[in-house]
C-alpha cells in the first residue's frame, strides 16, 4: 500500500494510448507532428504566447529553466528547502555552468518577498559578490503548501523591480490549481513568471514533462542547451504524444483533483497530528518510531521525515477504497 511517492504512480491510459498512436513514422527529435502541436496547446491553457518544450525529467526542466534566466556569474535565490537546492543533486549548478544558489528561509519551505528582500540587501554590488539573477519557487511547495496568485504575484513584483527572472518549479503545479480553482494563466505569467516547469510525470505521465516560457524568446537557446544535455530525444514524439493527451479533455487537472481529494481524506484522519496544513496531495504527519513501525507492520509505505514526522503522498491513482484504510489506521494510533 503505497504512499511513499507520486512518482510511482502508474501513468493514465491515456498516456499509453497516446504512445501507441505516436507508433508511427514521423520526423525525428522535434519536427514531428506532435512536438509542433505544443506550443499551440499550452498557449491555449495559459491564454497567452508561450513556448513549450517537451523534457524528460523534472530535474532538466528546472535546470534548463535556470540556464535560460541566470548566467554562470549570478545567483538564484531560492528556499534553504526548495527541491533545487536539496535534491537535485548540483544540477541546476552544473547546467547553469556555476551559478549560485542563494537561500532564504520562510515556513513550510514558502519564500516571502521581506525575506527575498532581505536576503538581495545583505550582496553588495559591486564584483567581489555573486548578484542575484533569477528567483525561483517551488508550487506547491517540498512541504505541500500552495502559494496563491498574490502570493505569486507579489514575489513577481520584487523580481520584476531588481530585474531578476522568476523561475517556478511545478512539479506539482496542477494540485497547485486544483486546490486554488484558479486559471493557470493567473498563478504564472500573470503574476509575473517567466519560466515554468510544469511537472506531469507525477500526475499521470510515463516520461514527459513540459517546460514553458512565458518569455517566447528564452526558447531560442534553451533548444540548444536542451540538445547539449543531452536531452534532445531523436524520437520525441512520444514525450509530445503524453503532454498533449494529458491536457485533451484536462485529464491533467483531474487527475491532481483526485490526489487531493485523496490527502484531505488522510488530513482528515490525522487531526492535530499535521504538521502543515493539507493543500495539495502531501501530508506531513507527527508520529512516533514505533507508530511508523505499527503502520508499516500493516503495509503501508511511506518516507520518514526527519526525527517524529512521516510524509504520505496520495497518487491520481488512489481511490477513496485504497487510502480508507490508511485514513482508518492513522485514526487509530
């Protein structure tokens, strides 16, 4: 019984039908028929212009994201906690050729603009010191909380008025929107986002997922740092393929609904254990170590999170019958 990580979570039938459809003969790496549908199909879901590269992994996606906004000799300004900094094993350095991460703290790995502001005030400017470039969030955050459209858009404006660029990371961007109910166009670009790293493999994907600019022009040489990764597939199609089918018929927002749904039922069941308010498909929950060793003793598997706490994560896959007995063991603790 799982619920260590969405990322296990099987990939939607669709997807798998959109794969055997992309079967078929078709030009290599990015001029076939479905890689040239994306820049059309996204800029329709965020009602503006946008560019839409198909990427393998979250991790390059954000990497990618942060060549494009800060150059080797700048900083980028991100949560102590944001998954950039703590688990990507150097690779947004590594891609951006040296650039530094700049951390800032807030609760529930959430940044703040004072605490943004107070961290750029404290670099003098002048070339002794790495100057900050680029500002980079994480929605919903590594502790499953949701920064809102003004939250968003007030983080915008300290980026917008240092002339920074303003980099999110969504690898759980759709359970962002379907907790707030809003327009995706309204917690990105609208709130100043330049770039986003719009997280599916999570939420119903194999092995696709997208990264947008807001800014069309970024595209121009991240399709050449996309290539020097090593991340240009000769078959892209496939990755095309899963995007497209995910935002037909919005199966990308249904499916983060569904986690949802499935967290505030565990949320529920938890009470006062929470350590974090329940707003995406993560819960961070008091225990005990031999109140995680009795739910592991009834099968559940989920990660321990640093001394007294546990972290559960419901997947688009999980109906109400396969969380209910968890929600019902947690109750009973």
């Amino acid at each position: 019984m799982r619920f260590f990580s969405d990322n296990a979570a099987a990939a939607h039938p669709a997807v798998i039908e959109a794969l055997a459809a992309a079967n078929r003969v078709d030009t290599a790496y990015d001029g076939d028929a479905f890689s040239k549908q994306l820049d059309g199909a996204f800029s329709d879901l965020f009602e503006t212009e946008v560019r839409a590269l198909w990427i393998a992994t979250g991790t390059a996606a954000n990497s990618l994201a942060l060549a494009a906004l800060c150059p080797p000799f700048g900083g980028v300004i991100c949560h102590r906690e944001a998954h950039i900094q703590v688990d990507e094993c150097g690779a947004p350095e590594f891609f951006t050729h040296g650039a530094k991460m700049l951390l800032a703290d807030g609760a529930g790995a959430k940044l703040t603009p004072a605490a943004v502001e107070e961290l750029a005030a404290g670099i003098r400017n002048d070339v002794h010191q790495v100057q900050p470039r680029a500002l980079s969030i994480t929605n919903a955050t590594e502790y499953g909380l949701v920064y809102t459209p003004a939250e968003v858009a007030a983080l915008g404006e300290v980026a917008r008025r240092r002339g920074i660029g303003f980099h999110m990371d969504g690898a759980r961007f759709a359970n962002a929107v379907a907790h707030l109910g809003c327009r995706p166009a309204e917690l990105t670009w609208r709130a100043g986002v330049d770039a986003l790293s719009f997280g599916f493999v999570k939420n119903g994907g194999l092995s696709a997922e997208a990264l947008i600019f807001f800014k069309p022009e970024l595209a121009e040489d991240t399709l050449y740092r996309r290539k020097r990764a090593g991340h240009l597939f000769s078959k892209g199609r496939y990755l095309a393929a899963q995007l497209l089918a995910m935002l037909e018929g919005d199966i990308w927002l249904d499916n983060a609904r569904a986690a949802n749904r499935g967290a505030a039922l565990l949320a529920e069941a938890a009470g006062d254990r929470l350590v974090y308010p329940v707003q995406a498909n993560e819960v961070f929950l008091r225990v005990t170590a031999e109140e995680a060793a009795k739910l592991r003793g009834l099968g559940f598997d989920f990660y321990d999170w640093g001394v007294g706490e546990a972290r559960l994560v419901v997947s688009w896959d999980q109906d109400e019958a396969a969380i209910r007995p968890l929600a019902e063991a947690i109750a009973a603790l």
